[in-house]
C-alpha cells in the first residue's frame, strides 16, 4: 500500500500521510528574546495535564500541542526541561529547555518550538492494551530474537504533519536499538543505533570487601602489577612470559581525598568482595563480569596471598593467543579508577548533593561491565548499550590489544554519564557529536588523573613514559593528547586532540561538519575546544574537564540541541568554574575565546526583532516583510563582511528595497550578520546571526565506473538533453522550483528495474547527506519516476543530486560526496520559490458524502506575485475566483462532470490550466465511494468468485480492476439461486509487496476486512443485521502463494478472503425476487464491523452484485 510503503524499501519521505488542517513547523527559540514575553504570557502558563506518572505542569501551544514540564534541575538558577505533546502522547524529539534567572525570569530558550493545529488521526496501535501491543509487536520478524526495552506510543513531525507511531527500544546481541514504527501497520519509519561505542555509603570494609590485585597490560604497555601496597602482588613482579617480554612491574595508586568512594583503601580501585576464600570482582561500585565464563555470575578467582588473581597457565595462554596478561583484572582496575575519579569530580561540582542519583541533579550509578565480550559484530568494539559497558577482547594483537584500556573504559563510561544526566544519545547527528566528544575529553582527563595519582615501578616505565609524552605540533609524539594509544598496535592513536584531522577522519571545525559522518568524527570540534582551552588559555584538564562535566550534569544539555546551545551551555558553567586566579570574565572569554575557535558562536546576541535571516551557500538573506514599514524609521544591516548599509526616513528614499534584501559574501568565512531596526517610538530591535558561507555547489561524487542509462531527464518544466554517462553537474545558473510540490521525473530510455536516489541540499553544506535522501533506492518502473522537496526550507539555492544505479550498494554516502558505481548522477542547482518560478497548475480532489467535493489547489506559483484563479466546475456553468474553493455541492443524480482551474499572473507573465474529471454517482441512502480518488489503486477486488459451501458457481467478470470511485456494480445475467441456500463469496485483492501482506494479516491485529451483506428488506441500506455469519472480523482470511510473482527484484502476493450468507426465505407467492449483494473489502477501517457499509473508505473498493433468488 502507498502508505505502508517503508516496507518495500521506498524512502520515508513517500509515505502519503493524513493532511492537517495547518502544518505544524518548527521554530528555532535560540537567542530569539523577542518570544520570550509571549512564551512567558500564555505558552508558560501553568495549566493542569493528565499524565499516569504525576501531575506537571503544562504549557499550551494552539489547539491540540501542549508541552509538560518534565523536570527543573537547580536552586536559584535553573534549567526547566518541556517535552510536547499531542493527544496526550509525548512527540518525538520536540524537547525545550528555558533557563532561568534566580528571581524566575528567562535568560535562555533553546530547543524548537512546534506551533500550528493538527488534525487528530486514527491509529489502529494507539488503542490496542498495552499487552496485546507488546505481544504483537515482539512477533515482528524484525525484532525476531531482539530482548524488547521499552515500547511507547508517540507521535512524529514530518513534512508538517504529526504522525501517529510506536516507539520501540531493543537489546539485540549487545546493541541497543531505537525503531520507531508507523501508529497504524507498524511499518518501519526509522531505525536508530543508540549504542555507543569507543572505537556515602558503610564502610566497605565492614561489608566485607577488600583489595586485590594482579597483572594486566599488553605487548605495549608491558606486564602492570596492579598493586595495592608496595610488593603485595610478588607473583605477578617475578612473572616473565619469555625472555623477548618484560618482567612485571608495580603499579600504584593512591588518592588520599577522604571523599574519595575507595579512600578506606587509600584510593586504590581494584576493590573485591571475599567470600569463602573467592575473591569476587563486585563492589558497590564496579561490578565486573567475564562473558567468557558467565553472562550472570561476576568474574571471581581463588585468593592467594594479598588478594593476588595470578594463575600463569591462564595468563600464559591469554598473552599467547591475544598479546594481552588479563583483561578481567585490567578491566576491574580500569573500571574503579573510573567511577572514583567520576564520584570525586561530581561531588566537588555539587557539593550540597548528599546522594549519587537525583532527579533534581546529578546522577551517577553503579557500573556493570562485561569483559572479554565478543558479539556477531566482531570483536574489535568496546560500547555502552544502555545497561553495561562491553570491551571486546581485541583481533589476538593484530590491529588491537584487550579493549580494557584505561582510556577505553573512561570513555564508554562517559556514556553512561551523559545517559544517566543529559539524556543526550545518538539521536541526531549533532547529539552523537557532542556525545562522543564529551566522552573523549572524559577518557583524556582520566589518563591525567592516574597519571598523577600513579607511582610504582612501572611509572619509571618507557611505556609508561611514552603514554603521557607531551611534545606540542608533534603528531608522532605528543601522546598525552592522543586517545586509544594504548590499546593499538601501531604506535599511533584511535583520535587525537591537538589536530582531530591527523586521523584523516575527524573535523577540527564545525563548518566542516556533515551527517555523512560519525559522532566521532564530527565530535573532533570538542576535542580541539577542549584542547585550546588548556594550552592557549593555560587552564589545567581537571579544571577544562570541571566546565565540560558541569555542563553535562548540571542538565541544561538536551536531546535535539545545536551546537551553539551546547556553547551557550558552557558559558553558563563559567560562574561555577574556578581557574587560579582569574577573574570570572576572563573565563567566560576564554571559554568563548575556545568556542569560536572551532565555530561554535557563543557571542552572538539576544534578538529582539522578528526577522528572517538565512544562508544560501555564499548568500545572506533577510525578509523585514511581516513588519508594518509606516512604523520604521531606520534600517541598519551588518552583512558580516565589514560593509554596513543604512536607510533613513528622513533621506526621502524608498523603504522597499530594504525591506528584503540578500548580498554575496566571500566563501570560507565566518560571518557575523546583525540586522538593527528602529520604530517612531525611538525603539531599535535587533536581530543576530552567525554563518559559515560556502561555495555555491555539491562536492562531486567519486565514480569508479560511469554509465549512461538515460541521454535526457526532465521534471518541473527543466529538460537536461545530450548528459553523458557519469557524473554531470548543473550548477551555474539555477533552475526554478516549489517547495511542497510532487514532480514527475521523467526519463528518455525505460529504466524499469533500475534503482533512483535523489538528494536535495537542504541545510546548503554542499554535501549531500544520509537525511536528506529524499528518494532512496526506489525500483523505477518504466520511464518515469516522482519526488517531492516536503521539508520547511527557506526560498533560494539547492542542490539536487538525482543518482540512478543498478545494484543497492551501488551509491553510498560518502564524507557526502558520494562513492558511486555503475552509475549516472546529475546534479542540479535549483532557486527555491524564486521570483523566476513558472505557474504549475495543479489541484487534489476529495469525494465526501452527499456528492459533495473538496477542492485542494496545489498550483506552484511565485509567493510575491499577484496571482489570480479561475475554477470552472462542469455543471451549471459554476466558477470561482478564489484560490481555495473548498467544498462544492454537485447535483443529486451524478454524472461525470470536467473540472479545470485556470492560474496566471495578474502582469500576464505566465499562464497554466489543470483539468481533471468528477464521477459522481446519484445520491442514495448508503453511498459507496473512496474518500480519495488518488488511492483507488492501492488495494481493490481483483477476483470475485461465488460458491455453494465448497462448489464453485460463478467469477465475476466485472470486479477486477478499479475506478477513480472505488466502486464498482454488476448485475448477474442468466444466473440465479435457490432460497434458503449458502452463500459464499471469495474475493482476492490485486497483487502487493509480500511483506505488507503479511504485515496486513497479522493474527492479533488484521490490517484488512472483509464483509458482505444482502439487502434482505430491499430498502437501499445495508445494516448491520443484514451482514454475514460471525461477529468476528478476523477467520478466513489468507496469503495465496500460488499467485506471488517477482517484479523488479520484489516478490509480490495476493490476499484471499472468503464470507458466508444464506440466502432469505421467498413467501410461496413469490417464484423470484432480485436483491443486491455488498462486497467490501478495506484496509484499516475506520468504522465498526458490519457497520460500516455505507461510510466512504481510505483504501479498499466496494462491489455491488445483484442476484435472483428463485423458489
């Protein structure tokens, strides 16, 4: 079906959703000053909220979104977090956050605002039980084997419209999983990874936990004798695998602070629990697991003296086959020095926070973590999955060691800290940044502070020398700002903070950033920030790392911020932050000094101005056009680049061509765009913004085998003759183009099998990434296919990349340039609702009851130009002038009416006219018809068939197929039945992907219905008692295999159902009598079983039959 349509592989973006009465958009609240007081007059207003977990306060946003406060974190100053919602269902990455000022006021707003009214739509899961939706969503096949987390019903913004849909978070084979899943079919909308990979208690004593130790370390680092007290572990100090490896070294570790979580034991973090002789690798702390001998039980060992784990066999054949002594003692010792330093610099930060987790502050839990762990994925990962933090056991030395590295464990750790505190995970491609940033910084600080708490032998180490070597502008030396050196073979680093770009992956400046890459990569810009902030501004890690931590327990981060809200929350750290001596605006500057650095904008300004601002690659623009001109006297523009341009009233020039402007800027430059306007009451309003400009065009894709499937492409009025195979780039001179338009590409060659991408450029980086692939991998059919620029986007330049290829991995992103094989790309620079767009005349229809008709008109026309409309209706010579007609009554007895509407511009300029046909039946006490005529196709009677019990008596000719109606009628010549006897019907729908059929006959919960009814009192209405055997809609109903077929790669099947009448009794009077036979066959219905005869339908098709009964 059209609307089930991520089943089969079609992009997201095809998915037909119910209209809304207004589409819902999203408006940016950062630095925007001139909403706070309506956001504080009506939006913030108290109002009361059902809600199963407690009454919170809301706040209202129109008619149908509200927004509940679901926490506010801090005393004095606080961070107040909105979650929306709409049909008291939370919606999907809509969060808010206001900051407030001691006495209650707003000095921040960061998050969206969703505005605008939504349509309330069915959604057949919504209303289901909570078990029965677990039960039907575990039998999913692809969530075959996966452990189901949580499930929640939600809804989902897209392309303006609030979707209705599950959530469902998964653990499968040491991953976790966030699938959100249509509200309706639980078709599959979005797959989400959200597993995150490296690449005062009593007193412990008295519970009976003590030290121990052993060895651990690798090829690199050497044998470490994880040691408690000088010469506690003499096994491990005389160990020696063979004469080519080192003897073990002492490893101390001592941290004196009495608030330190091990201070019982002077610091030292490999803290076990001895029981019955068994040293136990679990404390209140740490608990650590070794999943090569239980999944459930921790790692344990028998005690020798001091608490040594020393048994040379095991540690013998661990070194041989992985060139690691023992990652279970490695990962325990890792892992307490972890949460000590963690427990020590959150309670320095929050000093009057008496617990280790709260909801008003910071949290921090105990830690599970599984060692030694190898998953189907290989064993080369070390990742928190939501529960436990997971090391692999490394490729027995070839590229890794053990992944129980100290840098490692800090770093999956710090994921855990920003799950726990700022609820911030792999959401978006900007949250997975800061997150992996955050959690690089956090493994940096923790190698500084073993550094300086270690002593011992091995300390005077070369390994140990070699790790926290510091040689600034050294790439092949400065280790002590390298991440992962010691788990790596080579002598090089998994990231590095000085340069992020050495590992040729990284970015060290936010304008470089792209979905196309990974959080690790894209977080290289908090890398560099952090790294600035030490050595420009000579802060020390610990007090670096206190801002960034701050930030992240403090709770002002947020799932769905930017980048420049993640700033604005580290400045808002400075007046908790001491650094020596300086003063506080010396540490708000050296914060935003480092933040700049890499472009993240913290200086930008509170706006007071209502405007729009906007970037087009190299081209600032801005609309003053909502505003009334008799009220200004003065506009004043920044445009960035050092020119500054002025209007005056008092100069007797024209206001008009400052009331929306744009101007080209050089390209590679961060431009400070300020907009200053001031009013008769001698008022100036400001607005602010910060730009990266970039050259106007998309970075070429990397072909490594052109092909020509087609010389000639065209969509919108554009044609693109003579392309050559390859790659072709149209970039020069844009090419005009509607938003929220569909257009028809069409191609000179059939391309029947072949599969199309195409991409649209919205946020103008000039690369073409994962999120904005709008058609992915759709099988053409024929010469044609279609696409639609859905998403809110502002006028002017965009690329369009149309990619056509044979094989799925074939185009892949690619830094979003693209790697392309056996492929042909066109790229096309389009102007966006630009002032050169042509008329596209273009209208929807919608059948209602009564021979009503709703007109939708979707002409593309150019927004600043006046436009006039002409509708001409077919009946009566009815017109209209408006653009939007709406309903219109058409006469009772039906007929086909032509309908076309006439759109030009008022200057005579351009002209188009759209022509369509209404079908109209005369009007009848129980109406059948298709609520749209556009889905008529979807699912209808391909195959009417009747039977006596099990004898096939008739096929009806006339059922197959379909009308723009949805509706069809027969009467059976020559052919009639005995009262009082059985009748069955057996319809067969027309061919669908296999996996919506299935989807559609799921057992607990069909998508699809089958009913028929005689007209037993002949009065034109089918009702309810008229209807066929049972009460229940769900029997007899199948999957014919005999009928699948395999079109364009894709295996396709028909759906087979069958319903049972008897026949009414005739009086002996009667030797015949006619009646008429109802089929309805309908996909999600929307009305009661059996009652629904007469209601318009979404999908499906009705089948009228008339029959004589003879006596």
């Amino acid at each position: 079906m059209k609307h089930v349509a991520a089943f089969f592989g079609l992009s997201l973006t095809m998915l037909p959703v119910c209209t809304a009465l207004a589409a819902v958009e999203k408006t940016s609240l950062y630095n925007k000053q001139f909403l706070w007081h309506e956001l504080e007059s009506s939006l913030l207003k108290p109002t009361e909220f059902a809600s199963t977990k407690a009454e919170l306060k809301t706040i209202n946003n129109d008619q149908n979104i509200q927004y509940k406060l679901v926490k506010s974190v801090g005393k004095g100053s606080t961070y107040d977090h909105y979650q929306a919602y709409f049909n008291n269902q939370p919606i999907l990455g809509s969060n808010l956050v206001v900051a407030r000022n001691s006495n209650g006021s707003i000095r921040q707003t960061m998050g969206k605002l969703l505005s605008g009214s939504a349509k309330a739509k069915t959604a057949v899961y919504h209303d289901v039980m909570q078990p029965t939706l677990e039960q039907t969503i575990s039998e999913l096949s692809v969530l075959e084997g996966a452990k189901i987390v949580d499930i929640m019903t939600a809804y989902t913004l897209i392309d303006g419209d609030l979707l209705p849909v599950i959530q469902v978070k998964t653990r499968l084979h040491g991953r976790s999983e966030r699938w959100v899943l249509d509200g309706n079919n639980l078709a599959i909308l979005s797959k989400q990874d959200d597993t995150l990979y490296a690449v005062a208690p009593d007193s412990l004593q008295e519970q009976g936990y003590q030290v121990g130790g052993g060895i651990g370390g690798n090829t690199k680092l050497g044998a470490i004798c994880f040691s408690p007290s000088p010469s506690s572990m003499s096994n491990c100090t005389s160990y020696q695998y063979d004469s080519y490896n080192p003897v073990g070294q002492e490893l101390l570790f001592e941290d004196l602070d009495r608030d330190a979580i091990f201070a019982e034991f002077n610091g030292f973090p490999f803290v076990i629990k001895k029981e019955n002789g068994n040293c136990i690798l679990e404390n209140p702390y740490v608990t650590t697991f070794d999943m090569e001998k239980s999944e459930t039980e921790p790692a344990s060992y028998v005690c020798q003296q001091n608490n040594e784990n020393f048994v040379k066999s095991e540690i013998d054949t661990n070194y041989n086959a992985r060139l690691s002594y023992s990652a279970v003692n490695e990962g325990h010792f890792n892992g307490g020095l972890v949460m000590q330093f963690f427990h020590k610099k959150l309670r320095e930060l929050f000093p009057n926070q008496s617990v280790d987790c709260s909801s008003s502050g910071y949290c921090i839990k105990p830690l599970q973590q599984k060692v030694n762990h190898h998953t189907i994925f290989g064993s080369n990962f070390a990742w928190w999955d939501g529960a436990y933090v997971n090391y692999g056991p490394g490729d027995n030395g070839y590229q890794f060691y053990s992944f129980t590295g100290l840098g490692i464990v800090a770093h999956e750790v710090g994921h855990a800290i920003t799950e726990w505190n700022s609820a911030i995970g792999a959401n978006s491609h900007i949250d997975y940044a800061i997150n992996e940033g955050l959690s690089d910084i956090a493994a940096l600080a923790a190698l500084d502070y073993f550094q300086h708490a270690a002593s011992g032998a091995y300390t005077q180490s070369q390994s140990f020398v070699d790790m926290f070597i510091e040689q600034q502008g050294q790439y092949s030396t400065n280790r002590k700002w390298w991440y992962g050196w010691d788990i790596v073979v080579g002598d090089h680093a998994m990231r590095y903070f000085e340069l992020p770009s050495w590992d040729g992956r990284s970015i060290d400046h936010w304008k470089d950033f792209t979905s196309a890459k990974t959080g690790h990569d894209n977080g290289g810009v908090l890398r560099k920030a952090f790294y600035e902030l030490v050595k420009t501004h000579n802060w020390s890690i610990q007090q670096a790392y206190n801002l960034f931590l701050r930030a992240n327990a403090s709770q002002c981060l947020f799932a769905g911020m930017t980048i420049n809200e993640f700033g604005f929350c580290l400045i808002d750290q400075a007046s908790h932050i001491t650094v020596d001596n300086k003063a506080a605006e010396e540490v708000i500057s050296d914060i935003a000094d480092s933040l700049a650095g890499v472009g993240i904008s913290t200086g930008i300004g509170l706006s007071t101005l209502d405007a729009d601002i906007w970037l087009n690659y190299n081209t600032v623009n801005y609309d003053l056009s909502r505003l009334n001109p008799g009220t200004i006297t003065q506009i004043e523009v920044h445009w960035g680049d050092g020119q500054i341009e002025k209007w005056h009233q008092s100069d007797n020039t024209a206001i008009y061509p400052f009331l929306k402007r744009k101007k080209v800027l050089a390209e590679d430059q961060l431009v400070r765009f300020a907009l200053h306007v001031t009013t008769v009451s001698g008022t100036t309003s400001s607005a602010f913004k910060h730009f990266f400009t970039r050259k106007a065009e998309a970075c070429a894709p990397y072909m490594t085998n052109d092909v020509l499937y087609t010389d000639s492409i065209s969509f919108g009025g554009h044609e693109f003759n003579g392309l050559p195979a390859g790659y072709t780039p149209y970039i020069t001179s844009p090419f005009a183009l509607a938003t929220k338009q569909d257009y028809t590409i069409n191609f000179s060659q059939d391309l029947t099998g072949k599969l199309l991408d195409v991409f649209f450029d919205y946020n103008k980086n000039g690369k073409l990434e994962l999120d904005e692939n709008i058609v992915s991998e759709q099988r053409i059919s024929g010469k044609s296919a279609s696409f639609n620029i859905n998403q809110q986007i502002s006028p002017g330049m965009g690329v369009l990349r149309i990619a056509i290829s044979t094989g799925e991995l074939d185009y892949y992103i690619w830094d979003g340039c693209g790697l392309v094989d056996n492929s042909q790309v066109l790229d096309v620079m389009l102007d966006m609702d630009s002032v050169a767009l042509p008329i596209i005349a273009n209208f929807g229809i919608e059948y209602l009851e009564g021979n009503r008709v709703k007109f939708t008109n979707s002409s593309q026309v150019n927004p600043n130009k006046a436009v006039s409309y002409l509708w001409q209706f077919g009946f009566d010579n009815k017109t209209s002038r408006v653009k939007e007609p709406s309903i219109i009554e058409y006469p009772e007895g039906g007929g086909q009416f032509d309908v076309s509407l006439q759109v030009s511009y008022d200057d005579n300029s351009d002209l188009d006219t759209k022509s369509n046909k209404v079908y109209l039946a005369p009007i009848e006490q129980c109406p059948a018809k298709i609520r749209y005529a556009d889905n008529a196709g979807v699912l209808y009677i391909d195959e009417l068939k009747l039977f006596n019990y099990n004898t096939e008596l008739a096929i009806l000719p006339s059922a197959p197929g379909y009308n723009p109606q949805g509706y069809s009628k027969a009467v059976l010549e020559n052919f009639s039945m005995d009262h009082k006897s059985n009748l069955s019907l057996e319809v067969m729908t027309n061919l669908i992907p296999r996996s919506t059929a299935e989807s559609l006959l799921n057992n607990s919960n069909r998508g699809i219905r089958f009913t028929i009814w005689l007209d037993e009192n002949r009065d034109g209405v089918f009702s309810a008692d008229e209807s066929s055997f049972g009460n229940d809609p769900n029997y007899d109903y199948w999957l014919d295999n005999s009928t699948c077929r395999t079109l364009n790669d894709q295996e396709y099947c028909q759906i087979k159902a069958i319903k049972s009448i008897n026949l009414p009794r005739l009086p002996w009077y009667d030797r015949s009598k006619n009646f008429d036979i109802r089929a309805k066959i309908e996909e999600h219905p929307q009305y009661s079983y059996k009652k629904d005869a007469c209601n318009l339908f979404d999908y499906g098709e009705i089948h009228d039959l008339q029959l004589k009964v003879t006596r």
